[in-house]
C-alpha cells in the first residue's frame, strides 16, 4: 500500500545523476522537521548518510505513487497527494515544499531520470503483483519447487512442444499488443462451440511464445478461422491432412519481422512461428480439439503445429494475395488456406511463361489425386525467380492465373473412373466434359513468396471439404 | 522458493457433463427408423441398402440428410428426428 501519511515523500535511485545532486535537498528537508519520507529504488544506502530510508527495491510503492521519473517529490496532505514535481527544479521545489532558498549551489534545473519502475518489462510486473488486473481466468496454482512447463503438459494444454507459462505478467503485456477490451468475446470456438475472449486468446499467444505487437494480426486469424465458409470445425475433425494455413499481406508483415522470404515455410522466424501456433493452441484449449479425440486426422501433418507466413510485397509489378482478394493495397489481411504438406516444384529449363505455366501445371493437377477434379483448393507458392519469368514476359497475377486454369483443365475421358485402369475418378457421365482442376474464384490461390535464388516454387495441398465449395473456402480477413 | 504461484487457465474453463445415451427399445418391431445421411461421398448407397432391409422387416424409414459433411447437423434435421423417428443411423460413407 501507499503511505498514506501526510508530508513530503521522495522517491529516488542511485543510479540517477540528478537524485545524486538533490541528495543536499534531501538532508535539508529532512532536517526542518517536516514528515518525510524516502524511498531509494535500488540502493537501500542511498542517500548516503541518511536516516530513515525506506527501501523500495521491489518498487512497490513506486507503482502505487505511479512515479515515471526520479527524483519524484510528492507533497500530501489529508490523506491525499497534492502536488509533485520530478527531476530537479528549484522555484518549483520551493513552491511544493513553501521552503526558500532549496539547493544553494545546484543549476536552477536539471532533469531527472526514468523511474526504475517503469522499465520496459518491469510494470506489468508490478501491476501483476501489486494492482489490479482485468483478468477473469481461472489461476492455476502450482508451488515453487514445479516446473510449470511440465505443469502445463500434465493439463494438456500443450501441442507436444513446451509452452512459456502464462503468468499475469506476460498475459499484461501481451494485452498490451491490442485496444481491444480482454472481456471481448472474439468468437465461438468450435468443436466444443465456447467463448473465446481477447483474454484467452492472449493466453494461448503467451504460451505460443508471441510478442504483443502480433496481436493484432493472432486476432484476425482467429476471426478468420471462425469465419462459417472456413469451417474450422470440420477442419480440425477431417481425416484428412489439412489444417489451418496463414498467409499474412499488409505493412504488417515488414513491422513484427515476418518471413516471406529464404525458408519462409520453415523454421526460424518467431512471428511466423508462434502466430500460427496461437491458432491451433485456441482450438485444442479453448475449443477442446485434440488429436485422437475428435481430430481424427489419419495422418495430420507437420503445419498443424504451426503454418503461418508473409508474402513478398516488395515487387511493384506482383499483386499481393490479399489485394485480388477485395482488400486495398496498403492494408493488411490474413488469408487462412485449408491445407497441408508441400509439393515441390523444381524446374530449371522454362525459359518463357507459357512454358513454366504448362509445366507447373503438370504438377497441380496432382493434389490429392490426378483424377480428383474440383475439391482441394491450393496455394502456389511462387518463388521470385520463377515469377522472373513470367513478368519477363509480360504476365501478371491475372494472365497467370488464367493460364493456369486452362492447362488445369483436362478432358473427363482421361479422369472418369476408371479410365487408365484406376477405379478413383469422376463420375462417368463427365467423359465428354473438361474439367477444371480448381474452382475459378478460390481454387487456385497464388503466393509471391521464397528465397530470391532458385528456380523452385512450391505448392501447399487443399482439404477434400473444398468439393463443397459453396459452403467451405479460403477467407481473408482485413485488419 | 516454496512459495505458491501461479498461471492463468488457457482453455474454456468447462467441465463435461456425462450424459447416458437413451435406452435401446425392448422391442423395435414397428418402430420407425431414420436414416441420417451426412452427405460422405457415397453415405446414400449405404443408407440406400439399409433402407432396402429395413423396410423388408417391417420397419418405418425415414431419410434425412446434412447438408455437407464437414458441418454439424442443423438443428431443424436434429429436432425432426427427435421428433419423428424412434432410432436413427447416421451414416457415414467413402
């Protein structure tokens, strides 16, 4: 608790030049007899010589009296503060204190340092031990001689990897990454369809290992899954491979550090890493989708810990994902993919557009069977040395997706079951059709993305739901 | 170093209620059975024979069916089967 005593009270440091200097002014106060009380943040002997110091290295009534600088001098009077002035100021001094002639010898100003609690890091601190927090979460206690990241397996609340334990302290700061109000309930989480509040969302970033500037675009992503045409709750229940994909677009990406660059789709860069990783924690704690309970994934694959990247926006002539997508350019927005793995593409010999286009698309009518016609959506990775080639050639997003769609669609006689001695396939009565691979609209969603040496491109599979492909599609949502 | 601490609960903070499934009839002769298909590739063969067999027994056949796989039932499908059906298959398929 604050001193509630009326007088002066002084908070200062040590390691403060300006504290150093009013140590005079201190002894002078002290010694008209005035209640004063001072309490010293880092060096219980400071000032030197001086009796009565209290110690405050635990800063805690620096956070009551809500002191940004040292020295700070607070006048109180009637249980109540009154006035206070900080660094050093003689007429200002004098005024707060009615006693002339303070600091004989002192510069008539000089300013002061920053108080020691609010160090970055260290106020949320404080509030979490010493104030109040807007938290409502169950406390989950557990002693001093446990691990807390083992406590946290042992609940279940982690996706096999540890997680950072999600103290007060952290969930304060990751709070701090938003304007939104931690009772906000952002959505329903499905399968178990319950509340998810800006509060559990921070949680779960916390133990994804986020910083609070990722805040905002986690937010999105979550709305985004939780979009009806997402259909998080079959995803995370399929048999199928595919989980939730994040591509990031918008000013964003260059402001928390993301990857869309060397290895973008791999290990090693935190935003990336942890925004992807806050999702699938959401729909295993909040929404209790586990698997081998009702992720009944046959296989899963490796992005259900976490796929999350950025795209290359740095190409003036490349349209970005999220700007063919409806959003204006300079804003940002996530585009949750359902997919899974990564199909290589490597071809070195394409010297035009027409011919990387025909050759990609060999490999795109691969995904989850040659014969299966639309149902997965994909993602097409285009790395900057194969989109070279194209824009060489004169082709934007549009030529390149309209190419692609053409040398997609193949005639049913070749895809009908049965046809080449394999019973998988479309229906019979499709053999005189052609048939596209992917839905025109969202089948086919294209990424500018990779290192810039190397003529490889990559594409990340789609979930058998997008047959349904009124009801189950990719969606971007601007933030 | 003893000391209590402590973490904030990441989940729903919900407890599962255990619910007993409804008794099986004693007798089903005559009772009217639905037939859920849950719009799986192929789920109306399935459920096309059992309907065959069913109604070779005896049985009342009512057929209902999702409208896509990868969503849950809607509640108006749920409530008519509650409402008109005494057992129900839900079929899945592939």
């Amino acid at each position: 608790m604050a001193n509630e005593a009326d007088g002066l009270i002084a908070i200062v440091k040590r390691d403060c030049p300006t504290c150093e200097l009013v140590a005079p002014v201190l002894q002078r106060l002290k010694d008209t007899g005035v209640p004063f009380t001072i309490y010293t943040q880092d060096d219980p002997t400071f000032p030197d010589g001086m009796d009565g110091v209290v110690d405050d290295t635990a800063l805690e009534q620096s956070f009551h009296h809500d002191v940004e600088f040292v020295p700070t001098l607070i006048r109180r009077e009637k249980g109540a503060e009154v006035e206070r002035t900080f660094g050093w100021n003689r007429e200002d001094w004098e005024k707060l204190t009615g006693i002339q002639g303070l600091g004989e010898g002192l510069p008539e100003n000089q300013p002061g340092c920053g108080s020691k609690s609010v160090e970055p890091g260290v106020h949320e601190l404080l509030q979490a031990r010493y104030g109040a927090v807007p938290m409502k979460a169950r406390k989950i206690a557990y002693s001093g001689w446990d691990d807390p990241v083992e406590q946290a397996f042992s609940r279940g609340w982690t996706d096999g990897l540890p997680i950072v334990p999600p103290t007060d302290e952290r969930i304060l700061r990751m709070l701090q990454g938003t304007p939104r109000d931690p009772a906000e309930i952002v959505g329903i989480i499905p399968p178990d369809m319950k509340e998810c509040t800006v509060e559990k969302v921070a949680i779960n970033a916390v133990m994804a290992g986020c910083l609070p500037e990722y805040m905002p675009v986690v937010l999105a992503v979550v709305e985004a899954a939780l979009d009806p045409r997402f259909c998080m709750h079959g995803l995370l229940c399929t048999l199928s491979y595919s989980g939730p994909v994040i591509v990031v677009n918008g000013p964003i990406t260059k402001q928390i550090g993301m990857n869309w660059g060397h290895n973008c789709l791999g290990q090693g860069n935190r935003a990336n890493a942890t925004i992807g990783r806050t999702l699938q924690l959401i729909i295993r704690n909040v929404g209790g989708g586990r698997p081998g309970e009702i992720d009944r994934a046959v296989f899963g694959n490796p992005g259900k810990f976490t796929y999350c990247f950025a795209e290359d926006e740095t190409d003036a002539t490349w349209t970005p994902l999220h700007v063919a997508r409806g959003v204006a350019p300079g804003r940002n927005a996530v585009t949750l993919h359902q997919g899974h793995g990564l199909t290589s593409f490597s071809d070195n010999r394409s010297r035009t557009g027409e011919e990387l286009a025909r050759s990609m698309a060999l490999q795109l009518v691969n995904d989850i069977h040659p014969k299966v016609v639309q149902t997965p959506n994909v993602i097409l990775c285009i790395s900057p040395e194969h989109y070279r080639i194209f824009e060489q050639d004169g082709w934007d997003r549009a030529k390149i997706e309209d190419k692609l769609h053409e040398y997609t669609t193949r005639p049913g006689k070749d895809l009908v079951q049965g046809a080449h001695g394999v019973p998988e396939g479309v229906s019979p009565e499709k053999m005189k059709d052609m048939m596209p691979k992917f839905w025109r609209d969202h089948g086919l969603l294209i990424v500018r993305c990779g290192g810039t040496a190397g003529l490889l491109s990559a594409i990340i599979g789609g979930w058998s739901g997008g047959r349904n492909h009124d009801e189950i599609q990719p969606v971007t949502k601007e933030f | 170093m003893a000391e209590e601490l402590f973490m904030r609960d990441p989940t729903s903070e919900a407890s599962s209620t255990l619910r007993a499934p409804v008794p099986f009839p004693p007798d089903i002769t005559g009772k009217t059975i639905a037939l859920l298909d849950i719009a799986k590739e192929r789920s109306d063969e399935f459920l096309d024979t059992l309907e065959t067999r069913f109604t070779a027994d005896g049985f009342i056949v009512k057929r209902y069916r999702k409208a896509s796989n990868s969503k849950n039932a809607a509640q108006d499908i749920v409530q008519a089967i509650v409402s008109e059906a005494d057992i129900v298959v839900e079929g899945l398929a592939d």
